[in-house]
C-alpha cells in the first residue's frame, strides 16, 4: 500500500499480482497523511489512523470501502481483564 499527497489529493493505491489500483482518492491539504495500518489475517480489510485522529477500516475488495470507526481514537483502549480494578489477589 502507498500513499501519496500531491496538488491537493491524497490518494492510497495497493499493488497486488493483479497490478495497482487505487483504494481511496480524496481532496486533501500536503499536510494530510495516514499512520501504519493494522492488516486483517486474510488482508481483505486494515484499519488506519488518519491526521484527524479518526480511525479508518479500508476494504481491498474492488471497489474499496471506507468506513470511519471513531473519532478522535488516539487513547489506548482498556477491557475489563486489564483494568486493574477487576484483578483479585
């Protein structure tokens, strides 16, 4: 998968044995960029943080899907099993 900022467009293309195509394409500032994304085990789907702090599930079915999971999603996330509260000693 690459990224690519250029005249106002971001676009993320993924190459594959079938060849290259692009995943997403939208108007964005040089400044917008995508952090490293978390692949599925099949790597039918990945899950990415953006520069507004949201984070995005792409599908590499063609045609892609983006789906915003949450915003504002910079914060570890804590389950009851690592809440220290619900350890018994």
């Amino acid at each position: 998968m690459t990224t690519k900022t250029d005249n106002g467009r971001l676009v993320m293309k993924m190459s594959d044995q079938a060849g290259t195509r692009t995943l997403l394409s939208v108007a964005a500032p040089d400044t917008y960029t995508f952090g490293q994304p978390t692949w599925s085990p099949d790597g039918e789907w990945f899950i990415v943080k953006d520069d507004l702090d949201r984070l995005l599930l792409v599908t590499t079915a063609d045609p892609s899907r983006i789906r915003v999971l949450t915003s504002g999603g910079y914060a570890p996330a804590v389950s009851a099993v690592e809440d220290p509260s619900n350890l018994r000693g």
